[in-house]
C-alpha cells in the first residue's frame, strides 16, 4: 500500500544546521523534525483510510516495512534516554502507541510500541501518566492475549516495571484482579511456552504481583479449582485439580532445562505459596503435581545446586534459590510426611548430606580474609557484605529448621545407615551440632540418644566436642 514516506536521515549540513536552530531534544542529538516524522508515519499506518482493507491486504498488514522497521527501532533505543522519553510524552506519543495496538495485526509493529513504552516507564513521571491512563492499561493487558512471544515478552516488561513502582503497583494489581482472562492466559503461558526469556519475565510478573497482594495469590491458587457439577456426594471430598501449581511446575522445568541459574523466580513463586494454607495444600494435595515438585527440588538440591565439588563461594550465587528451594522442600516435608514420595530411607540421609553441605560451605564464605586494604572500596564492601550476612542468614535459618525436622523423624535403621554411608560421619554431626545449637538442643539430644544405641564411640565422640550434650544424654 501507498504511505507518506519518512522523512530521510539528514546530512551533515542539515543536521548542523537543525541543532543551531534548537531541534535537538534535550541535551541530546536527537532530532525534533525526525522524531515528528516517525510518529507520524505511525498515525498514517493506523489511520482509517489505511485500515480499511480488503482480505487480499491481509499478509501486508501482518509485515512491517523495512524503512519504517529500522525507524521505529531507532526510537526504541532513544527512548531508553530521560529526555527522549519526556519529549515522547509531551507528543501524546503513548496515545499514538496505543492507537497501533487497539488497530495494527503487524506482530513486530506491536512488540516495538510496547518496548518502547516499556523504556519510557522506567521514568516515575511518566510511569505515573501511563498507568493512570485507563484506556492505554486496558489495551496494554489486552496484549497478554496476544499469540506473539516477543510482543509477550515486551508487555510483561513492561507491567513488571509499573509494579515496581510503589505509587502505581496498587492500580495495575486491581486492573488485574478485574481481569480474570489474565490468570488463564499467563497459565497458558507457562504451560505451554518453549520461550525461556518469556517464561523468566512472566515468573517474575508473577512472583512480583504475589508479593504485593496475598488476596490476588489466593484467588489464583482457588482459581484453578475444579469440581463437576455432577460429581456423586461420596466423591466430592477428593482433593481439587490446581491449575496454578501445575503451570509453575512445568514453567520451571522448561526454564531448568536451558539454564537452571534462571530458576530463582519460580522458586521463589513456589516459596511464596506455601506462606498460606491453600498454597501448601495446592502443591500437597495434587498428587501427582506434588511429587513432581518434590522430585525436582530434591534433585536441584541433591545434584544441582552447590555441590562438592563446587568451590565453596558458589554459594553467594546461589544462595536466594536455596532459599526458596529448602523452604519449600520443608513446607512440604512438614506438611504430608506420609506420601510415599517422602518415605524415611528414601530421602532423609540424602536430604542431610545436602544440609550439612551447604551449612559447610556457609561458614568458609563467612570467614573474613585476612587482608582486605583497599580503601577506596571499603565501604562498598562492608555494605555488601551486610547483605551476604544478610542473606546467608535466612538460608542458614531455613536449613536449621528443615535440618532439625529431618533428625527428629529419623529411626535407628536411618542412623545406622547415615553412620555406615558417612552422611552421618563425625565431622558431619559435628557441623550440623555447631549450627543447631542451642536452638535445637532437645533435638540433637534425641538424636544423640539414638546415636549410643547405634555407635557408642562416635556418640561418646561428639559429647566430649560438645560438653553441653553429656549431662543431658
């Protein structure tokens, strides 16, 4: 189809002369006149006479021209700049986006007009014009309907940067608690999608609206809860079908299967659920779902995620996702032990060699080094490191617990087995003892009990180590 072309890029004489005439934006070098061209090619695309067209003009409406591609892309990129952005703003550009959106059927038409919304959100003022404009949010959750990846990608951007923002994340939560069809189509979405980038971002769309709305998080968990109208009274007590759990569950193993360092998010959705008794009972009571979960998490921590022969320092990396993961490996541990898949022999000895391995590899990270004396960089250190501490902290608070669970439910055939294996040597014991207590007295006190019953010396051993134990045994 005919179209106003866009203007050329100018030359040097013009250029010169258009920034000695103020046509610079801002304090940058971008042209006024050029920018003015682009969106206004825009508005010509989705003008009326234009989308008018009959079904042989079908294919053409889907393709974008090369021209105005690489134009608009320009604008993309410049739109990362503050100035850019305002200057965009101050045009109504955001209402000539939303105009290609409500009319354009051109896929990278659309993703491009979404990122560069999402660019100019990054900037309060204008994060704050976009989302209290009811019609352009109306548009913009309308292409989490799309069928288009990168443009799914560029809108959950684009939301996770408005629910970052704490004087806007109330309106866009209540925008999508009054749009049930989002839930249905961000589960398609991690059902079903093979696209790891998109799968991240929308995981942290959703990690990021459960942790801003515990009543949305269980709306979503109830959501997918299912019973036939005409299930017989007998039946209706089984447990319900989770439709949420599962889709994070198969998101999660598509995401490992690329990269498992991407897991973080998914981990932490998971994390998140079982702070409330439906979420737990979500993971739990699916069957199927809640071994598959287990399965996954256990081997993540078993034979993914900071082993021996990982340098100890790999815990800083991966210390947020070990988190989540024992967190959750825990809720469920606590929450239905009489699953099979949590049978005593089959993962208790497995389980505390983990434990103890990461308790180990936390206390060589928290050893100072012995020279540190660059002063440049000494307050920028210390402050980091009060955010390690921080953060190896809630991971060695969770591992206690969970670790203190697992040697309360073990036997004396488990024990035997960990002292013959070596999960329960003495330099092992030793590190789990340094680490549960005196929280954990009465629990390495049983165990200790146990632990006489099955080798004397080892026992005899542990109590000289820790004096504390002897009088109690």
């Amino acid at each position: 189809m005919d179209r106003n072309p866009s203007p050329p890029p100018p030359g040097r004489d013009q250029e010169e002369e258009e920034v000695a005439g103020g046509d610079c934006i801002g304090s940058t070098v971008y042209s006024k006149h050029w920018l003015f061209g682009v969106l206004s090619g825009l508005i010509q695309i989705v003008s009326p006479e234009n989308t008018k067209s009959s079904s042989d003009d079908e294919e053409q409406q889907t393709e974008l021209d090369e021209e105005m591609e690489n134009e608009i892309c320009r604008v993309w990129d410049m739109s990362m700049d503050e100035d850019v952005a305002l200057f965009l703003q101050e045009f109504n550009a955001p209402d000539i986006f939303m105009g290609v959106l409500a009319k354009s059927k051109c896929p990278r038409l659309r993703e491009i007009c979404v990122g560069i919304l999402g660019n100019m959100a990054c900037f309060q003022e204008i994060c704050v014009s976009i989302s209290s404009d009811k019609n352009l949010g109306q548009v913009l959750l309308h292409c989490l309907y799309d069928s288009d990846p990168p443009t799914l990608l560029e809108t959950s951007r684009l939301l996770l940067t408005c629910l970052s923002q704490a004087e806007v994340a109330s309106v866009w939560v209540e925008r999508i608690r009054e749009h049930p069809a989002i839930y249905d189509s961000i589960c398609f979405i991690m059902s079903s999608s093979t696209n790891v980038d998109l799968l991240v971002k929308v995981g942290e769309v959703v990690d990021k609206l459960f942790d801003l709305d515990e009543k949305l998080m269980l709306e979503w968990v109830r959501n997918g809860a299912t019973q036939p109208l005409d299930q017989p009274q007998e039946e209706s007590e089984e447990q319900p079908v989770f439709r949420l759990v599962p889709c994070i569950l198969e998101a999660a193993k598509q995401v490992r299967s690329e990269n498992p360092e991407w897991l973080d998010v998914y981990m932490h959705i998971l994390q998140l659920l079982t702070t409330v008794d439906d979420g737990i009972q979500a993971i739990v009571h699916c069957p199927d779902t809640g071994k598959d979960i287990w399965n996954l998490l256990f081997d993540l921590v078993c034979h993914e995620f900071c082993q021996s022969d990982d340098p100890p320092i790999i815990l800083q990396e991966q210390k947020t996702v070990l988190a989540s993961v024992f967190s959750v490996l825990s809720a469920i541990y606590a929450s239905q032990t009489e699953q099979e898949y949590l049978k005593i022999e089959k993962v208790d000895l497995p389980l505390i060699d983990s434990l103890i391995r990461v308790l180990q590899n936390m206390e060589q990270c928290q050893k100072k080094p012995e020279n540190s004396t660059e002063s440049n960089t000494e307050e920028t250190k210390k402050t980091d490191l009060t955010q390690d501490d921080f953060h190896l902290k809630i991971l060695k608070d969770i591992l206690c617990e969970f670790l203190s669970n697992i040697f309360q439910a073990l036997t004396k055939e488990t024990v035997a087995q960990g002292v013959k294996e070596g999960q329960l040597s003495k330099q092992k014991c030793s590190s789990a003892f340094q680490n549960l207590l005196p929280f954990y007295s009465p629990v390495v006190e049983d165990f200790i009990k146990i632990l006489h019953e099955v080798d004397k010396a080892l026992a005899n051993d542990l109590e000289k180590s820790f004096p504390s134990l002897k009088v109690q045994t």
